[in-house]
C-alpha cells in the first residue's frame, strides 16, 4: 500500500476548519443511519446466531479514508506483526487516544443500544455485571481497573494473510460485544478473507459460519459467549472469529472493541 500524504484542513470562514465541519458531518449521517435501523430485528440476530450485519453504515470514501490511514504510524499506539505471537498472518495497528473522530463516532454511537443487549444477556446467564447507559461511564470502569489502552485498530492482510480464530480480551472487564467494518471492497481489492465466527456448544462439534460482507458493512458479533436457550433453560456458548485466507490483493478492515487493554 503506497504511502498517503495529508494536508492540513484547509481554513474556512470564521476561522473554522473544514476538517471538522467533514467529520461532524460524517458524524452526523452516521448517527442518522445507526438511529434508522431496527434494532429489535438486530437483537433477534445477535440472539439466534451471536451476529448481526450493518449494511452499508461507512461510504466508500469513509472506508478510503479510513483504510489510508495505516500507512501513517502517527496516532497509533502500536503495531504487531501477527505471524512473530503466532496470530496468523498479516498485522494490525491500535489508535491511540484521542481516537479519530470517525472511529470515536462509532464506539460511542453504537455502544448504548448493544449495552441493552449486554444486561439482557448477562441477566438471562444470571452474571451480576451490568453495563451504564453511555461508553464514557464504562470506559470510566474500565480506567478504575488498570484497563487505559484503546482496542480499536485497523487490519492489514495481504495474499496468503489470515487471521487464526481468537476472542478478544484485554482484562477483567469484557464488553461482551464487538464490531468489525469492511473497508475493502472484495472482488476488486481482495479475493477470499471472508469473516468467519465458530461457536462451541456444550457436548457438540463447533459450527462455523462465514459472514458475508461488503465494502462499508459492518457486523457485531460476541466477544466470547452469548445465551443460547435449551431445553433445560439458558446456556452459555463460546464463540472465536478469525479471517479465511486472503487469497490475493489488500484486505483493510476496522475493529471497534468497547473494552480497553490492560
């Protein structure tokens, strides 16, 4: 991936900066769209399968923009090469604080209607912990426990990259769900690096299933288990995702985990 240049946000009237009339407005269709979607049909996804798809929630210039950005180490915290710890292959970079505004748009915009689903989850597996209504209040949490590193990141894989099936934890305090959005658009930047999500139920094989996606979707998808009802009442499952093999061209992919690192 060649390197992108940046320029300064051009000057506006009133001394404004174009820069942030753009991510204000990208703000606000963001919200526009996360607000328009059936949230109750998302629910009922995420409870029959561990998954939902957001379709079309980033522009194809939103995924560009986003996706360039790896190739400029300013605002990352760090880098890691997945093949050295045995990940895979391919590598990812986490942001640092302060988040873009696109990222931290995201996070914030999408954590309080999946908190819902949190509580009625931990309270059907009879767990104590509740979450607040607003991410600021659990990031709070999550600093009160030594837990002060930001987990969203940008993934870079080429031809032969894959990611191995992981969970993503970072601490004592887990989120239990996550966000993943396609910033490539497969067919003309990539062939294979489909996203897939295994589950583990008590006394079965794992079943695996592949989520379709398209540039500018996104998916929210456990962390690492979620309620399933059974017969004798509600259970736990463990779920992993990873990335199937790219087969050639560039993969970019942005993660939103809720939960900070340790």
């Amino acid at each position: 991936m060649s390197a992108v240049l940046r320029k300064p946000p051009a000057q506006v009237e009133g001394g404004a900066m174009r820069g942030d009339d753009d991510a204000r407005a990208v703000a606000a269709r963001v919200a526009a769209h996360l607000a328009s979607l059936d949230w109750q049909d998302l629910a009922v996804q995420l409870d029959a399968r561990g998954y939902a798809v957001l379709p079309g929630l980033l522009s194809v210039a939103e995924c560009r923009a986003l996706a360039a950005r790896y190739a400029d180490a300013d605002g990352f915290r760090s880098r890691v090469v997945m093949a050295r710890h045995g990940f895979g292959r391919g590598e990812y970079r986490y942001f640092a604080y302060p988040l873009p505004a696109p990222v931290a748009q995201l996070r914030e915009a999408l954590y309080p209607p999946l908190a819902g689903i949190a509580n009625r989850w931990h309270a059907s597996l009879h767990i104590d912990t509740r979450y607040p209504t607003t991410h600021a209040e659990y990031l709070e949490r999550c600093h009160r426990a030594g837990q002060l590193r930001p987990t969203p990141l940008l993934l870079q894989y080429g031809a032969g990259d894959y990611n191995c099936l992981h969970q993503d934890l970072y601490g004592e305090e887990v989120f239990p769900l996550q966000a993943a959005f396609l910033l490539s658009d497969p067919g003309r930047d990539f062939s294979g690096g489909e996203f897939v999500i295994t589950e583990q139920r008590p006394r079965m094989h794992s079943r695996a299933s592949v989520v379709p996606l398209q540039q500018g979707d996104g998916v929210i998808f456990a962390v690492s288990q979620r309620p399933v009802a059974g017969t004798r009442g509600v259970y736990r499952v463990n779920l992993r995702h990873g990335v199937s093999e790219v087969l050639s061209g560039a993969r970019h992919t942005l993660g939103v985990i809720f939960h900070d690192a340790q």
